[in-house]
C-alpha cells in the first residue's frame, strides 16, 4: 500500500512536469483510447505532439527574452554613447570659454 501511494505521487510530480499542450494531449490520447476500450501504454501521438508544441513555445519565448535583452544593451549602449558625444560637446564648450576669457582678458589689458 505504502509503495503505491509514493508511486502515485512520483507519477504526479512528473506530470506537474509536463507542459499544458502535453497535458491536454495525454487527456486526448486517454479519452480517445477509453473510447475505443483499449488501453494506453506509454505516451499515445497527441501527447507527443503537446510535447513539441511545448518545446516550441518554450524556445520561442526564450527567444523572444533573448530578443529583449538585445535591445535593453542596444539602448543602453547608445545611451552611453550619447553621453561621451554630450561630455565631448561640453569639454569643447569650456575650451572656447577658456579662450574666449583669455582673448577678453588681453583685451582689456591692452586698454589699462
């Protein structure tokens, strides 16, 4: 009794593994078989094309992750790259304050 029950919830665990496409292709399988009074053994067609559908999907949405992090170092890479252009634009600004300073201040010691 205690060896049926602990194979009863490995079965469930196992199950908690599968995908819904899988799952709903297991129930397919088993209704189409109880229908025909026969009886299932191991994974029946629809049960394995869920599986596929699942790995699909899985690999879609991994792609699609996979996706948006490529955008997120896209844009944070031109985010970067604007920030050294505005660091250049201000380091050039100061420049020609500098010199603009510098031309004022002869100037006005031309005129002492």
């Amino acid at each position: 009794m205690k060896a049926g029950t602990i194979a009863i919830a490995a079965l469930v665990i196992l199950a908690g593994c599968d995908g819904p496409n899988e799952q709903a292709g297991r129930a397919q399988d088993q209704a189409l078989a109880a229908q025909s009074n026969t009886t299932l053994s191991g994974e029946g067609v629809n049960e394995r094309l869920g599986e596929a559908q699942d790995r699909a999907e899985d690999a879609a949405q991994d792609a699609r992750e996979a996706a948006e992090e490529a955008r997120e170092k896209q844009a944070d890479a031109l985010k970067r790259e604007a920030d050294l252009a505005a660091d250049r634009l201000e380091e050039q600004a100061e420049a020609v304050r500098d010199e603009a300073k510098k031309r004022a201040d002869a100037i006005t010691a031309q005129s002492k």
